[in-house]
C-alpha cells in the first residue's frame, strides 16, 4: 500500500506534469506508476470470497401427477425465481403420420392437449391440466382426435406427453439473468433453449406415458362455431321480440298546450 507521503508526492508531481508538454507529461506520469509499483506488495484475495463468486443452479424443474378425475394431471414445481414471474404450462403431444398419410408428404407435428398461465410465489408454482375432451358424440378424446377427420389426416400419436414449463417473456430474459446473476444463480446448462429467429427463452419439462382417453358422457351442446362457422343460417331474418310492456292509448288530452297546425286534419 502507498504511504501518505507517497500519495503527496504523487499528487504534486501530477500537478506539475499537467503544465509540461504532453509527451513529457506522459513519460513522467509512468515513470512515477512504476516507481511507486515497484513497492507494492500482492494483496491476495480470501477463499471465501472466491467461492461466493461461483454460480449455482436455479432450482427450475416439473412435476407432474395424475389427478382423481380421469385425464386430469397436476403440474407444479420449485422455482427459484423472482415472485410474479410468469410461467406458461402445457401439456404436449408428437403425433406421426399413418402409412397413407406418408405419400402424401405429411410430417410429424404436435398438438397442444391443454395449456395454463402461472405466477411463481414464494419459490413454488402448481396448475392443472386436463388433457380430455367431449366429442360431438359424447366420447373423450384429445383435441387432436376431434379434428383429425376434419384434416382428412390420420395420426399415430406418441405414447408419451410432454408436459413443458417455459418462461413466458422471452424478451426479458436476459434481465431476469442478470437478476440472479447477482443473487450467485444461473439456469442450468440445456435449460436456456433458441428459437429459429433466435429468440431466447428458458424451459423445463418431465417425460410422462400417457395413455388415450377412454370411455364417454352426455354429448356436449352444438358449439356456434360448428354451424357456418358462428354465424348460423343468416339467410333467416331473426324476430323481433315483444314487447313486454303493454302500450294503450290515453282517453284524454294530457297538456293544456294549443293543437299545433300538424295535429289537425287538413
């Protein structure tokens, strides 16, 4: 460490230096750092604050449960995030084409059985899914299932659903990193994934055999949508409805004002 007579010095000449040419202000100014470098001592940092430097990971995984009711399933997980972080749960299906459907060039794709919007509090998140639903016939199926015939496709599905926790704004990514980069956490390698315009975003998710839906209810009522897509049979002039008050005429005039020229018969 520099002395208090060092630090005079050094102030002086610095004082000086600013009144001479700057190549000899230069030349000084270095001559004097390694004059009083030439003195100083390491000075080592603790262990201990090294090791508070490095990162952990940030507890960021899913769990997912069946539910009492049939195709109902439970998803929560730990998160050490920020409260309010929001969370968007969905429950993934891959579906692969058929044989026939082969020739005609489809590929495999994926269909969204149920998804939820979630809010971290106190380090814990938890949402339901239900993966089912009713058929214009009152059978259970997935979603996927009720529009295939309309597709005119025919899909084998996975025997496995993927049920995925992905943090909803993207955009702030990286700001949320910084903010547990100051907390000493990170996410964890291969939980920060791209989209092909490169877009950042964190992810986790649990592998789970899922079985198709089975069995079936009381049909559901028609959807408008099914019917000329909402807007129902518009050829047809909807009827007026009644009016509930009954309207009668008075006996007798109301107002001692004169007729006006319009009110009389002409």
């Amino acid at each position: 460490m520099l002395s208090w007579f060092s630090l005079q010095v050094a102030r002086q000449v610095t004082r000086i230096a600013s009144s001479l040419q700057r190549p000899i202000r230069i030349s000084l100014l270095m001559l004097l750092l390694a004059t009083f470098c030439s003195g100083c001592t390491q000075i080592e940092i603790p262990q201990r604050l090294l090791s508070s430097r490095r990162q952990s990971n940030v507890d960021f995984a899913v769990q997912v449960t069946a539910a009492e009711t049939p195709g109902v399933y439970r998803v929560s997980g730990q998160a050490d995030l920020p409260n309010r972080t929001q969370l968007t749960v969905a429950a993934v299906r891959y579906l692969y084409p058929k044989a026939p459907a082969v020739a005609t060039g489809a590929e495999p794709t994926y269909a969204i059985l149920d998804y939820r919007l979630v809010q971290v509090e106190r380090g814990e998140w938890n949402t339901q899914l239900n993966l089912w639903k009713v058929a214009a016939d009152g059978r259970y199926q997935e979603e996927w299932q009720i529009d295939q015939q309309r597709l005119g496709l025919q899909w084998q599905p996975d025997d496995n659903v993927v049920f995925l926790a992905t943090l909803t704004p993207i955009e702030r990514l990286a700001k949320l990193e910084q903010q547990l980069a100051r907390r000493g956490r990170r996410f964890a390698s291969g939980t920060v994934l791209s989209t092909a315009e490169g877009q950042r975003y964190a992810q986790a998710h649990q592998l789970l055999s899922v079985a198709l839906p089975t069995g079936s209810t009381t049909p559901p009522p028609p959807r408008p949508e099914a019917h000329n897509y909402g807007w129902g049979d518009r050829y047809l002039i909807p009827q007026e409805p009644q009016n509930p008050t009954q309207l009668q005429r008075p006996a007798e005039r109301i107002t001692t004002a004169p007729r006006r020229p319009e009110e009389l018969l002409r």
